[in-house]
C-alpha cells in the first residue's frame, strides 16, 4: 500500500497536480479556479432514536472521466482512509464501504467507483452534549493516473438530517454481511477453498463480481469466471502466497445485479 501511495504522489508531482488545501470549518471542499477532479462534503444523516448513534455521509462528487478506491483498490490504486482523530464528545466512527466495480484505471485492474459514492458514517457519542465530527480523508482519484488527495472537513451533528431518505439510499449500497452458506438477496458464498491454483470460490445465484480481501502477505489477482446452472465459480490467481500452513481468514464481497453481500470465510492453507 506504501509503494502505491508513493507511485502515485510522484506521479502527481511530475504533472503538478497539486491538491494540498482543504476546508477545516464546514463541510464543503473549497474550488479554485480549475475544476478540481473531486470534491468532498460531509452531511449530517441524523440520529439513530434506537441506539443513540449519529449519522453521517462522507460523499465524494468525481469530475467526469475520474474514479476512486475500494479500500482494497486493485493492482496500482489508493485506498480511501479515513481518520476522526479531531473529533469532540466521539468514542468511535466507522465507515461502511459501498459495493465496488472492477475497471482498468490506465495502470492495470483497479476495484472502485466510476461515479459519486457516498460512505455512511456510524458515529458512537461519547456522551451528552454536542457531537463534532472531524474527518481527515487520504484517498486517490485516477483518469490517466493516480491524484493522492487529502481533505479535512468537520461537522456538528444532529437528530435530523440534511437529506431525508439519503441515508436509506446510501445503505442499500452497502454489503450485507452474511454467514457462509446462507443467502441474501439471491446471493450466497456455497463454498471456498486454497488450491495450487488459487482461491476457488462457489457463489450461488447471479454475481455480476467478487472481490476478496486477505491478510499479507497473501493477495489475489483478477479472477477467471467459469458458469455453472445455479451460480458461477470464480478462480482468483494467488499473486502472492504464505508459506505458513493453517487457515486464513479471507472476506469475500459479492456484487450482485440488485444487492451485494460481505462473508467471512476460513480457507486451509494447501500442503506443498
């Protein structure tokens, strides 16, 4: 991740591109002159009366031609982070990642978003009082390459949202976390398993995609897709490997034409 992150600073700095300022009082990215290739805005989503949790968005709007991250983003992208250090009266907040796609980003196969995404923000106050939000977001935007950006916004929270229905709407993009063999949506991880190969995956139903997640050092390329009568099998070519013997703990993520699921699964390390 450090060796992409620093590719793409150079790169940055070999067509002066520039993206240094950021916005520390409101929740709106400021423009200049030049049509900056993304803008980040932080929106209040409102208050969970169940759990007491605030909401909240982080969106980033793309110029045309432009794409971001997964927070595993493929062979050469920058994953979105997101840090809350300067928050006030917050003991935790977490972003949830939308589904990704899979495109060619100039470089090689990259796993993100080709359009405006939103990030819903599950906010933990820590006690009463007013509650201030305050990110610092390290992402990556490409065209012909990668732009390292970093922005800094910051929001007071509320119980009633900027939006009404946008966090619903955000939601219903997000994985459903979903145990092994159970569906969802029609979707469902049937079986997964280390082979000499790869990873070997079972999906039941239509997958449009799946995207796997590992521990280092262990990581997979783009996989090869082979139909079967009620689902697909997709063979992810293992680019890197552990020599350990023992399970390993993967997350699959299983992109759908209406849904998309998030499962967990442990596959044994092949003898060799």
């Amino acid at each position: 991740m450090l060796f992409r992150f620093a590719v793409a600073v150079l790169a940055a700095l070999v067509c002066c591109l520039a993206t240094g300022d950021a916005l520390r009082a409101g929740p709106f990215r400021q423009r200049s002159a030049v049509e900056r290739p993304a803008q980040v805005r932080l929106l209040d989503a409102g208050r969970d009366d169940d759990t007491g949790r605030y909401r909240a968005l982080v969106e980033i709007a793309l110029a045309p031609g432009y794409k971001t991250y997964w927070r595993e983003p493929g062979d050469s992208g920058v994953p979105a982070e997101f840090a809350w250090e300067g928050s006030r009266n917050v003991a935790a907040a977490a972003a949830l990642f939308p589904a990704p796609e899979r495109f060619f980003d100039g470089v090689g196969q990259a796993v993100g978003y080709l359009r405006t995404v939103r990030f819903p923000v599950l906010v933990e106050p820590a006690g009463e009082g007013e509650v201030t939000l305050a990110l610092e977001l390290s992402f990556g935007v490409c065209k012909e390459i990668c732009i390292p950006e970093q922005v800094s916004v910051q929001r007071v929270l509320g119980a009633i949202a900027d939006v009404a229905g946008l966090w619903d709407e955000t939601m219903a993009h997000v994985p459903r976390r979903t145990p092994q063999g159970e569906a969802f949506a029609g979707l469902a991880v049937s079986g997964a398993r280390l082979d000499e190969t790869g990873l070997v995956v079972d999906i039941a139903g239509e997958a449009a995609d799946v995207f796997v997640e590992a521990p280092a050092p262990w990581r997979f390329g783009t996989p090869v897709r082979e139909e079967r009568a009620a689902g697909a099998v997709f063979t992810f070519p293992a680019g890197t490997r552990s020599d350990a013997a023992g399970p390993v703990q993967v997350t699959l993520t299983v992109v759908g034409n209406n849904a998309a699921i998030e499962v967990p699964v442990t596959v044994e390390t092949p003898a060799r």
